[in-house]
C-alpha cells in the first residue's frame, strides 16, 4: 500500500506464527522498508533492485496481487519488479486488495488483517 502497513502487519504475523524464519522485506520505497524493518524484519532494503534481488533467493513471497502487475500502485510496481515476483521460484502468496483499477472477480473484500491472517496460514 506504499507506506509500508500491510508489510509491516505481514512481518508482525509472520514472525508471531514463526520466530524461527529469516524475514527479509523488501520496500517499493524507503518509508515502507523502514516499516517492515521496525515490525521486526531482519533485514529491509527498499527499491526495484531490493525487490529483484530479493526474489532470486526467497523461499516465500507474500505481497499484495498488485505485485505481479506493472505499472500498479500509481507507477511503484517497476515491470521488472512484477517480472521478479511472478518468476521467482518462491511460493507466492498473494493478497487480493482489489484497488488502483485492479479487480479480483469471485474473492470477497476481507479486511486488511484478515487478509494478513489468511497469508501467513498459507504458509
């Protein structure tokens, strides 16, 4: 969502259901990786470049669907950051916020945390 509060409640959860994961977060933008960082990530990087990277190696990627689609998040998803997330070799668990001119037809609009709640189940 740009500042970094879906994220940052994603590292939160992540790291309540499993401690013993590495959580690296990557930012679109520097206030989001600080964000995710202060939520309890052990590392943060914010960027296109901190996202590309990041899916070479990740064994998991939870992200907003807007993540896999160029030009989303009024021009922060790079189409090489959407390149990276849709082909990485990491599960990818996406959430449905149906904003920004994207609509996920047949999925209910849940709230933010029962989103978050939903993403790290799926892990």
């Amino acid at each position: 969502g740009q500042g970094g509060g879906i994220g940052a409640g994603l590292v939160r959860a992540v790291k309540e259901k499993r401690p013993e994961a590495f959580v690296t977060a990557a930012g679109t933008n520097a206030l989001a990786a600080a964000a995710m960082k202060k939520a309890g990530a052990d590392a943060a990087a914010a960027g296109e470049n901190a996202v590309v990277v990041g899916c070479r190696s990740a064994d998991v990627i939870i992200c907003p669907i807007a993540c896999v689609i160029a030009d989303a998040l009024f021009g922060e998803i790079t189409p090489d950051m959407a390149r990276a997330v849709g082909q990485s070799g990491a599960k990818r668990i996406l959430l449905p916020f149906n904003r920004c001119g994207n609509v996920v037809v047949g999925v209910r609009e849940l709230s933010p945390a029962a989103l978050i709640a939903l993403a790290v189940e799926a892990i």
